[in-house]
C-alpha cells in the first residue's frame, strides 16, 4: 500500500491500547525480513534508520528499499527516522520521503528542547509527517539509586504535559529506566511504569518506549554458542514490556534483538558451513532468524492482525 504517516498507525494504537513495533534496519535483509514478519502476522509496523544508518547504507537508498519494501505489502508501514539530532538532516527527510521523525534533544535544556522540537513540528506538520521527541534520559536504573537522583534522569510527567501542548508533537518518548543495547541492566528490569501512567494522563499522546529489546534466551544463547561475547546481556522481559504498553506505550523500539538474531544465524553458518561461498546462503539464515524474530516480537506487543 506504499508508506503511511507514523502518525496513523500511532494514533490508531493509542485508540485500541496496544503497541507497534519500531524496528531498526541497516541493509535490505534486516528490512526485507522487518516487512515479510509484519505481512505474515497481519500486523502494522514502522521501520526505523538511525543517522548511522543513513550514513552506511545512503539516504536515497534507505527511501528507496522501504518505499519498493512498502508498495509490495498490504500493511500500514512506516518509514521513520530515529533519534535525529542533526536539523539539516532532519529536514532532508522530512523532504525526501520518510513518513515519521524523531527529533532528540533532550540532551538539552527543556527550553532549548522545546525550542528545537517545535522547529521541527513546524517543517513537518504540512506534510503530514509525525514527529516523536523524547524527554529524560536513556539510562538503566539501579536499586541504589535514590529519589532525587532518578528524578534527574527520568521523565517529568508536568514537564511533560508542558512539553506537549509547546511543542505539539505527535508522540513522546519518556525515559522511564530503558536503556540502548544488549546490558540493560544489572539486576532485576527497574521500569517506573507509575511514572509512565502519570505521563499518558498528563498528555493522552502515543508513548514511545526506547531500548526495549528482550535480549530472549535462545537469541542471546546461539550468539554465544557460536563465538560471540555476550556475558551479562541483560533485557527488558516479555512480562515488562507488556506492563509499559498497559500504561500507555505504543511504539516499542527494537534493534538489539535483530542484530543479535542476525549475528547469531551469520555466525552459526560461518563455523557449521566454511566451505560455503555463495552469500545468498550465508546470509538467507541470518535473515531467517531476524523474521522469526520480529514475528516473535510483534506477538508480544498485541499488535498482530491490527492491519
Ligand atoms: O532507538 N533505538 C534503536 C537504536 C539504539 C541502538 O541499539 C532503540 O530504542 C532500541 O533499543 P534496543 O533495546 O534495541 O537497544
Ligand atoms: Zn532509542
């Protein structure tokens, strides 16, 4: 059906209370994979290029394998740019073809947040194209950490509220105790999901959670088995995630878990298959193991047959 606004299938997820996936992509595979697993579970799905991305593979690149990936499905997808921190490519994408984006400032002062946010509210409203911002930081929380300090680094839920009617974004994400990667955290998963109830009442918007990969046993296992150094890789459970989309998440971000899936059927057939020299063969497992990964995943979020 060709690409669609973020904002469609995120507002039509906060409506029905479940969550979609974001998934994050770097070549055809992983994106050829991302698309087939949302077609097959009949599910609306959003495909996500960080900047790294965008450098590796080419921007017209990236448009061009989700746009061609896209008209050949019958799903609502989304292609969208994540964690954008840089205007001027900001706002090539809002030109060149990408139906989402997310501006990150929140490294920044709330005001100059609010300020540079709005700037991009403001290119891409006329086009249709939603725009995700995020508020508080991205960092695991510890059992030690006390009130005032998890106060600095998580979401404020009136900060929040203001932050809303400022800028008139599309979605929020608020740091709620996720981080990025394959160690989120040391112990048991630390989510303040009463934080993130406050932030969905505050502001009815469509919530984003941020490093939300699993790390699931059997991915994170087969990386090992086959040489990867992964000790201490640590995710937020199943149990978790579907707790965040009960208060109020409605796009899960996932990279970790399909690199991982990825890496883990590349690195199975380059020990059990030396002798193997056609790529098709080496990379067709990896790319397996990234669509029963996704498919997994969009399970897990309640999303399946929402199309
Ligand atoms: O924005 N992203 C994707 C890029 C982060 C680099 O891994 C996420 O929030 C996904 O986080 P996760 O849990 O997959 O690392
Ligand atoms: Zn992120």
């Amino acid at each position: 059906m060709g690409l669609v606004s973020g904002k469609e299938i995120l507002q039509k997820a906060n409506k029905g209370g479940y969550a979609v996936g974001a998934f994050n992509f770097v070549n055809m595979e992983v994106l050829d994979a991302i698309l087939s697993a949302a077609q097959d579970e009949n599910a609306p799905v959003i495909v996500a290029a960080s900047e790294g991305a965008i450098k590796y593979a080419g921007f017209e690149t990236i448009v061009a394998l989700a746009t061609t990936g896209a008209a050949a499905r019958k799903i609502p997808i989304a292609l969208h740019l994540d964690h954008g921190k840089d205007m001027k490519l900001i706002e090539k994408c809002i030109k060149g073809g990408f139906t989402s984006v997310m501006i990150d400032a929140s490294h920044a002062p709330f005001n100059e947040n609010v300020e540079t946010t709005k700037k991009v509210v403001e290119m891409a409203r006329p086009k249709g194209i939603s725009v995700e911002a995020e508020l508080g930081r991205l960092t695991g929380v510890e059992d030690h950490v006390s009130v005032a300090e998890r106060d600095a680094v998580l979401v404020n839920p009136a900060e929040a509220e203001s932050f809303a009617k400022q800028t008139g974004i599309d979605s929020l994400a608020p740091a709620i105790g996720t981080s990025h990667g394959a160690f989120k955290f040391k112990g048991e998963a630390k989510l303040d999901i009463e934080r993130l109830a406050k932030v969905k009442k505050a502001t009815q918007l469509p919530l984003v959670l941020h490093g939300a990969s699993s790390l699931p046993e059997e991915i994170v296992g087969l990386v090992a088995k086959f040489g990867g150094k992964l000790d201490g890789a640590h995710g937020v459970p199943d149990s978790e995630l579907q707790k965040t989309i009960a208060g109020g998440i409605n796009k899960v971000n996932v990279d970790t878990d399909l690199r991982l899936a990825f890496l883990g059927g590349l690195r199975r057939v380059l020990l059990e298959q030396k002798e193997e020299i056609d790529l098709r063969k080496v990379l067709g497992p990896a790319k397996e193991m990234v669509y029963k990964a996704v498919r997994s995943r969009i399970k897990v979020l309640g999303c399946s047959g929402k199309a």
